[in-house]
C-alpha cells in the first residue's frame, strides 16, 4: 500500500482523467460523452411558461387604482428597443415584436448565456 492510500485504490493515471468545463475543479474518469438532441427527449414534454416583456413601470397603488380604460401606462422601454423574453421566470433571450397574420409574435435577436 502506498502512503496516504489507506482505500487500497489503483494508481491514478491523470490520462485517465477529463474535466467538466462547466464545473470547476470536478474531475470524471473516462471519456466525456457527446450530447445530442436524443439525450434530452425525456423533457420535450415539459410545459414551460414563455413571457415577453415589453416593458415595466412603478407607480403608487393609489394611482393604479386611477387608472381606467383607454388610460396609458408609460413603460421604461423606448420604441424598436429590444424585449426581454423569459422562460419560467428567468431572462433567456432579448428580440423584438413582429406581426404575423392577425397576431403579435416576437423574433429572437439574442440568446441570453446563463452565468452558473
């Protein structure tokens, strides 16, 4: 037995070993596998919320209590500014508004990367 080895473990071999990029400092034995579109089909069902925001304000509760119909609502947003666009509650991408048919829709412009 080696010093330090009181698990009776084999020699690591540091060839043996791959790292995970998106975790720091974790290291797996053997080779990383690649992911496809297949490895995700047990959650193609899950229903998410999507949301577009066109824009927000802040105003008193005695004043929204004021407001009636045909009022407007100045929002922080300026025309042709891009929207947010989230998915369960969390900022995923920016785009802007379009029209198809007789509908609003929203093209994507930008993929917002998570920061874990």
């Amino acid at each position: 037995m080696s010093p330090g080895n009181d698990l009776n473990l084999p020699p690591l071999n540091p060839a043996d070993l791959s790292f995970d990029h998106e975790t720091p400092s974790v290291a797996r034995s053997g080779p990383v596998p690649v992911k496809t579109a297949e490895d995700l089909e047990q959650v193609f069902d899950v229903p998410v919320t999507v949301s577009a925001v066109l824009g927000s304000s802040r105003i008193a509760v005695g004043d929204l209590l004021q407001i009636v119909p045909g009022a407007v609502l100045e929002l922080d947003r300026r025309v042709g500014e891009a929207i947010d666009i989230f998915v369960n509650e969390r900022l995923v991408a920016r785009g802007e508004v379009v029209v198809v048919e007789d509908r609003l829709g929203v093209t994507m412009t930008e993929i917002i990367k998570a920061d874990r």
